[in-house]
C-alpha cells in the first residue's frame, strides 16, 4: 500500500490540503503540489482542528476534475505532524519519516504501525515479497 502526505495551506481566509514535494502516483507521474485535495466531510473537521502547516498522510491521492478544475481525492487523512512543529520541510526524507512516525506514537498509534505507514510506502513490493518484506522485518526485530 502507498501513502501520499499533505499539508495544511492557508489560501485567503480557506484552510486547503495539498500534497507535500516529491511524491509521485502509482504509474509515476508526479503529484502536483499547487493543486487543492477534496476529502470527507468528517475529514474536513479534523484537518480544520489542526493549525495550518499541520501534515496528514492517506493511502489515496486519485486526480479528478469538477468543471474542467483539476484536483485530488483523498481517502481518510490522519494528522502525522503539527503545523507549530517547527519542522522543516527541506531536511531529508528519512528525517521528516522519523517525525511523523513519532508523532503517531504520540497520538496512539503502535510503534509497528506508525513505523510501516511511514517508511513501507517508500519500498516496492508486499509484506511478504520484495523490498518492503526486508525492511518489514527489521521492524519485527526491534
């Protein structure tokens, strides 16, 4: 399973979600950054209960349109970093991974599963084959 990040943008007085750099769909175009994403009435509160700045994570980032506008659908979001973090988007991957798993450790989440949302989207294959299985069970061992 893949996931996509996004974040919390304030347009005029909108709070609006638009996926974070350097993420690419299934077939490997890039995501574009500057586009809105539409999610869930019930998802529209949580990202609005959050400052802006704040990054979510979903397993889904489909392009769509509505009268020639092009933007994303994404499935449920969860919060994985707050907007007054301080943190900085430019530092490397690997390190904006780490905060968000730990901040998923925060909010309740197991150390395991915070781990694979976080890092797992990152390596091809499943849990059982490929990449993704190798890096699965370092998991599994600490």
């Amino acid at each position: 399973m893949r996931y996509y990040f996004f974040k919390t943008v304030r347009d005029g007085s909108r709070n609006r979600l638009n996926p974070l750099p350097f993420q690419t769909a299934p077939d490997g175009t890039a995501i574009i950054q500057k586009l809105n994403t539409q999610v869930a009435a019930g998802d529209m509160r949580l990202r609005e209960a959050y400052p802006i700045g704040t990054v979510f994570c979903s397993s889904m980032c489909e392009l769509s349109a509505r009268a020639g506008t092009p933007f994303y659908c994404a499935g449920d979001i969860y919060p994985i970093l707050e907007g007054n973090s301080g943190y900085d988007f430019n530092l490397p991957t690997p390190t904006r991974e780490t905060l968000g798993a730990g901040r998923m450790v925060a909010d309740g989440w197991s150390v395991l599963e915070a781990m694979e949302r976080c890092y797992l989207p990152f390596y091809e294959g499943t849990k059982t084959e490929g990449e993704r299985i190798v890096v699965y069970k370092t998991f599994l061992r600490h």
